[in-house]
C-alpha cells in the first residue's frame, strides 16, 4: 500500500527523552521519503533538541504541544487518571482522532499499554491485546507474543495470540500461511497445563498453519514463524535471551583480551566478529507492537538510543503500511464465519 504515513512520537518517554527520539526521528525521515512525524512533548525541549541537529519544524515534522510526562516508575492506573496531557497520552490521542496512523513510545510499558487500550480499545473479538516482538533466529527471525502484557491466560487468550501473531508475520514477512508453535516443556501431547493443551485444541481445529508444541529451544532454530505464550513465560524466555547474549559477549570479549596472541587472534577475527554482533544486535530487533488494539502501538525499549529508536519508527511504518489492525480484524470476521458455519 503506498501513501504517507503519519507517526506520533512520544518524545519524551524512556530513559533518555527528546535526547534520543529527536535524532532518531531526523534519521528516520532522512531513510523513509513516505513518512511525516509528529513529535509529542515539551516544545521548547524538542525545539531545543530539533536546534541541536540542525534541523527546524517542516512539513514532514511537526511539533505538538503536551504538558506532562508519565514516569517510568509510575502506576498505570495514576499515569491514566492524572497525566491526560501527557507526551504519551497525547501522542496515542493523534492516533485515535486519525491524524496520525500509528504512535511510538519507549515510556513506562504498563502505562503505554493502559493508555492504548483505554483510547484505542481492544479489536472487536480481542480481550486482550498482547505485546509481540522479533527475536533473531538461525534462519531470520521469529515472532514471539505475549511477551509481558499478560501473566495470567487463558487457553481462548493463547488462541486470539495465535490468531493475531500469525497475520502479522504474514503481513511484514510477506509468508502467506506463517507456522504457529505452542510454547510448552515439550511436544509430547501429554506435557503442559490445561491452558495450553486446550489451546492447542483450538489450534489444531482451526486453518492457521499450526506445527504443535515447541520448546524454549527452538525460538531460535528458524523453524517456526510464531510463537505463542503467556505473558509470564514470554518475558522471562525475552529476558533470559538478552541475559545470554550479554553473558557470551563478555565472555568473548575477555577471551579475546586474555593475551597478546588472543588480542592477534582478535584483529584476525575481528571482521567475523563485527559481523556477529550485527546479526544479534538487539538495536535492530528494538520495537514490540501492542497488537489487538484498533490502531499501531509500537513500544521502544526504555534504554534505546537513536539506532533503536529509529528501528522502532520503522516497524510503525511498516506495520501502518500494511494496515496490520485491519487485517487482523478481517481475519477474526473470517474465522467466526468459518466456526459458525461447522
């Protein structure tokens, strides 16, 4: 779908605020000639930030106007009572009023999500919406959800994930019947909770491209295009990932520095190694979408700098290009029909 596509950034969410989002945004204009920003905050602050890049308001990016900043330690239920012009309400305001098609927020996670779902509201068939990220794998990347949003799901809850995570990977991936695994402690029929065994009921009786139970293991091995979970599960197998990935780097990099022939080993190596980081870098893979809400929601890690955020920017262009809610809309009405009609 061609057009432009207009993003709302939260420009003062995150650790680093207008610090970060505004170089991001001036790069991210610079890559995407189909794009315009908004940049949502402390004008003066943006301004000043916007200044310090050499660049001013224009057509393409714009500067509006919000008094208040959630935490990223605050409440959810204090940021959505108290902070109604806040960078992040604001910002997911333009989304809902359509002047913008998607928004951008490395704020505080359980406010961000809150917020949406209170402005936006859930798809039509959706309880809950779950957060959704790529994770590199051996062949490319897999697509894994729900990484957070909810700890506690039920087996109907693993079903909708399955069903939203499977046409958004069919959307940006271009794969036109993604294969969908199971999260579980193994593949046999007989492991897992009742949550998950009747999920993979409903799984089986469904058209969605299901391979069955997958473990921990095979997020990685390039075999699945989605994993589905729950929320606890999701964000300790995300967490755990980046713990290792920090573990070999610093075990590599100690190696390396050990001696004078590990540091000759080190120069020899170091275009593999370069390389190597790149494809793992977690700057490329930054950016979780909120999905099942009625609009683009994408979440920026709280600790990104310009390089990630711009990639956040990227996956909300991408996800609003290909009309992502929409799509998944369509094919919740499509598989009601085909139930109804068993």
């Amino acid at each position: 779908m061609s057009g432009i596509f207009t993003i709302a950034l939260d420009a003062m969410g995150g650790d680093h605020g207008a610090h970060v989002v505004v170089p991001a945004a001036v790069k991210a204009l610079e890559a995407f000639s189909d794009i315009h920003l908004i940049l949502v905050g402390d004008k003066e602050r943006v301004g000043q930030e916007l200044a310090a890049c050499g660049k001013a308001p224009s057509d393409r990016l714009r500067l509006h106007h919000a008094s208040q900043v959630v935490g990223m330690d605050e409440p959810p239920s204090q940021a959505l009572r108290n902070k109604k012009d806040s960078s992040m309400r604001v910002a997911i305001n333009l989304v809902k009023h359509q002047q913008a098609d998607a928004c951008v927020s490395a704020g505080n996670t359980g406010a961000l999500m809150a917020t949406a779902r209170y402005v936006l509201k859930t798809l039509p068939g959706i309880d809950r919406p779950a957060i959704i990220t790529a994770i590199p794998s051996i062949k490319g990347h897999t697509h894994m959800l729900d990484l957070g949003a909810n700890v506690d799901c039920t087996a109907t809850h693993l079903y909708q994930f399955a069903v939203m995570g499977s046409e958004l990977a069919s959307a940006v991936d271009n794969i036109a019947s993604p294969r969908v695994g199971l999260l579980n402690i193994g593949e046999e029929e007989i492991k897992g909770n009742d949550q998950v065994k009747e999920a993979a009921r409903m799984l089986e009786a469904s058209h969605l491209n299901y391979i069955g139970f997958v473990e921990g293991n095979d997020i990685y091995c390039g075999d699945v295009d989605v994993v589905v979970c729950d929320g606890f599960v999701g964000n300790v197998a995300l967490k755990t990932s980046e713990g290792v990935a920090r573990m070999v780097s610093h075990y590599m990099r100690n190696e390396f520095a050990g001696s004078l022939y590990s540091k000759l080993a080190a120069l020899v190596a170091m275009p593999v190694l370069k390389a190597f980081r790149k494809r793992i870098d977690p700057r490329a893979y930054n950016g979780a979408s909120l999905l099942g809400l009625q609009g683009v929601v994408i979440k920026s890690h709280g600790g990104a700098d310009a390089v990630a955020f711009e990639n956040a920017i990227r996956i909300a262009r991408l996800e609003a290009q290909k009309r992502v809610p929409q799509r998944i809309d369509k094919r919740l009405e499509e598989l009601l029909k085909e139930a109804n009609q068993q």
